[in-house]
C-alpha cells in the first residue's frame, strides 16, 4: 500500500494510507518542538495502534514520519 501526504504547512503535515486506515501526523507543539503520532484503526488488516513522540525539529519529525510510513506499510 502506498502513502500519500495529503496536508503540508509550516505547521501540521500529514499522510494517509491509501485504505484509509493509517495515519501519521507532525504538528508543532506551542514550545516549538514536534510531535508525531500514529494512528491505525482497529478495522486495518493488521489491527490497531498507537504511537507518540516527541522531536525537536521538522526535518526530525519528517524522518520519524517516514520510518512509520515504512514500517507500517502494507503489500
């Protein structure tokens, strides 16, 4: 499955699972920092979960983004 970036502001980027049932999102937090989570639904073939972090920089939270997107790929 692929993923598409479907937001992309200095402030919020997100990417969606071409099924609909995964997504990662970057926002910056107030401090300035980054905060990344995923978020799969319960009804994607390989169940739901959750994560979070916390980074310090967009390119930082661009690049665990990416490694989300890839670890939670799907053929």
């Amino acid at each position: 499955m692929s993923w598409e970036r479907t937001a992309d502001t200095e402030t919020r980027i997100e990417w969606e699972r071409s099924d609909g049932y995964a997504r990662v999102v970057a926002r910056r937090t107030a401090s300035g920092d980054w905060a990344v989570s995923l978020d799969r639904l319960e009804q994607a073939p390989e169940g739901e979960t959750y994560a979070h972090e916390t980074v310090g920089s967009r390119d930082d939270a661009v690049d665990r983004a990416e490694a989300w997107t890839a670890e939670h790929d799907i053929d």
